[in-house]
C-alpha cells in the first residue's frame, strides 16, 4: 500500500506503509497542532502552515537529494525516515517554546532522539530497522541532506515560509540545487553549476530572517510569549516536560490560567501587543545586561518594561562548492555571502518595549533614562 500526499509545494509525494503507520501515530499527528512559525501569524496572517506539513516536504526533499547523491535503496529510505522525523522531538511553539523550556528538558534533537528511540515510533521502526540507525543519521555524513545549510529541512521551510506568508524572499531555485548536489569526501557539497543558486539560498535566507523572522512585531509577540512561559514556569502552572507533550492551543490555554503568565497570554490572545517605546545598536549589550536593564526600568517607572536583546540569526556558512580543482568553503569565493555577517550586525537592535498606555505616557522619560544606562 502507497500513502498518497499532495503537497503545497511538492506535489504528489508517495509515502510506504511503515512510512504512513509512523505518520499516523498520535506523536507525529500533534505536530499537526504546532505552528512551523509560533505566534508570527499575528503579524502575517496566513502563516499557520505547521511542523506537520513541514516535515512531510522534508521527507520528500531528503529522498530526492539522496537518490541524486547516489545513495542505495536502503540508504535512501533511511535518510527519508530521518527526514520525516526530524521535527518530531518540536515543543509547543516550536523553536521559541524551545528557547525557555530547552533549558530544563533539551533542545527538540534530544527530544527527538528519545521518541526514535523508545516509543510507539521506536517499535514501528524496528520492524525494518534498528532506531539507533536512523537516530545516528544525524550526526553522520548524510544527515547533511537534511541539516546542511544546502539540506532539505532549510529548503522546505524558506520556501513554506515565504509561501504562507505572502512575502518573495523564500522563493529558491531548489531543483536547480538539487541537480547540482555531489557527495565527495563524506560531505554534502555543490557544484559549480549551482553556485548562484546557492548564493541565492544563502541570501533568501538572511532576508527572511531579517524581515519576517525578526520583524519588530513578531519579536516584540515572542518577547510576550517568553515571559507567558517562563511565568508559567514560575508558579507552577506549567511544568517544562508538559511543553513537549502539548500543542500550541493546550499550551496556550494552561498558561492563560498561570498567576504570573496569564496577562502576556491575554495579550496575545487578544492581539494587544506591547510598543516600541526606541531601539538600540545592540554593540555594548547582552542578554544579561537587557534582561537586567528591564527589572531597572520596571521597578524605576512602576511598570512592566522589556528590553529585547535579539537573536543572532547568521550562522558560519560550512558547506563548500566543487570548482573542479577541489572543493572550496562558498564564503572563500562568494563576496555576496561574505558580506551577511556583516549586514546582519548593521540590523540588529536592542529593544525597549512596554505597554501601549505606557509609551503614551511615560515613553520619552523612559528612553531618557535607557540612554543614561548605556552611558
């Protein structure tokens, strides 16, 4: 029997019948219920696709890149199992739950190890394999097609991403990447015929990042679910393990009924987003510093204040392109991707956020007294 999916993006993907049992077990189908980007459709509202749908196009991107890579039969059915399952250890509110309860529990790979490992999962996998195998894919050569800067996981979700959100950045060229993928010397690389295509994966990606990703609402909606959480947290309401078995609307409700998370909770749920009180070059800050900075602020003007320090998004670009004279890093021979460190760093901001009324009232006072404390 042949699982029939049509996809969004890919089309018609065909699924096994080991493949669809895995598909259909409670664990997998949760992932239906957690948004691929949190809480970012209060600000681009057609982003509710989900980790679900998600993981279905990266199971398909893996088994294409490894078949054009070379791999055997067995090979290419192992790098899609992984593919499918490399979601599956996401928290509630995917990677931003992640960023509070990792901390007290793990990131989503050691969650996801544990339900390869042991569980409904584990037992169906081992009927054709052994669930250590397909664990250790991550760390191996050929869990590069799927995590790799030029991997199916980054492929699928900068073009599910951009899709969903209306916006033109995440649009890449990925049959032209795939046709042009080597394996050689253990490691995923490109050759030189994809090259501006690679480029162009490697800018798409700084750009999501920079204008939907981190946009200043969508951060200043995580800065509010961090503090619903970790509020939860806090008095009791939510314990960290809950977070990896529930999805973002069970989630969502336990925190709304926490002491000290449900008024951020509110917030969200009811779309009343704190402002943008001014921004700051974040050279000469921290994320100790911000958080600190804060508490000042808040106890100074008798209000809830929050200093966001952002999240670094740019990530040392590993993957190398074959010249024909051996393989060389893209940053060695790319001056577009040389330069993102650089623009990312012109982007980057501190900021102070509080409450509408706040601003209103108390906002210029408040900006005075961040510009004394970066002195």
């Amino acid at each position: 029997m042949i699982m029939i999916v049509k996809d969004q993006l890919h089309g018609t993907i065909e699924f096994d019948a080991l493949e669809e049992r895995i598909i259909d077990t409670p664990a997998f189908q949760r992932l239906r219920r957690i948004k691929q980007m949190s809480i970012t459709n209060l600000v681009y509202p057609g982003a509710n696709h989900t980790r679900f749908e998600h993981s279905i196009g990266t199971a398909h991107l893996s088994e294409t890149i490894a078949r054009r890579v070379g791999l055997d039969e067995d090979g290419i059915k192992k790098v899609k199992l992984y593919g499918l399952l490399h979601d599956i250890g996401h928290t509630a509110f995917s990677h931003e739950g992640e960023d509070v309860v990792k901390r007290y529990i793990g990131g989503h790979e050691e969650l996801g190890r544990k339900r390869i490992m042991k569980g409904e999962i584990a037992d169906i996998i081992s009927e054709n394999y052994k669930p250590a195998e397909i664990a250790a894919i991550e760390k191996s050569a050929y869990g590069s097609i799927i995590d790799s800067d030029l991997g199916a996981d980054r492929m699928d979700y900068l073009q599910r991403d951009a899709t969903n959100t209306g916006v033109a950045y995440g649009l890449i060229d990925t049959d032209r990447i795939v046709h042009t993928l080597e394996m050689k010397d253990g490691q995923l690389c490109i050759s030189k015929g994809g090259f501006e295509a690679a480029e162009y994966l490697l800018i798409a990606r700084f750009m999501m990042f920079s204008t939907v990703y981190l946009h200043r609402t969508v951060r200043i909606a995580t800065a509010l679910l961090y503090r619903a959480i970790e509020g939860a947290i806090e008095d009791g309401t939510l314990r960290p393990e809950q977070m990896a078995e529930m999805d973002d609307e069970a989630a969502l409700a336990a925190i709304a009924k926490s002491g000290k998370g449900a008024p951020y909770a509110k917030a969200l749920l009811q779309r009343r987003l704190y402002k943008e009180i001014c921004s700051l070059q974040k050279e000469g800050w921290s994320v100790e510093k911000a958080r600190s900075a804060g508490m000042e602020l808040s106890e100074r003007f008798g209000c809830d204040i929050i200093v966001d320090y952002p999240h670094e998004f740019f990530k040392p670009v590993e993957f190398k392109v074959d010249t024909g004279k051996g393989l060389k890093p893209i940053a060695e021979l790319s001056e577009l991707v040389r330069s993102l460190k650089k623009a990312e760093e012109g982007r980057m901001k501190v900021l102070v956020l509080a409450e509408a009324s706040v601003r209103e009232k108390k906002g210029a006072d408040i900006e005075k007294a961040v510009s004394a404390l970066r002195s």
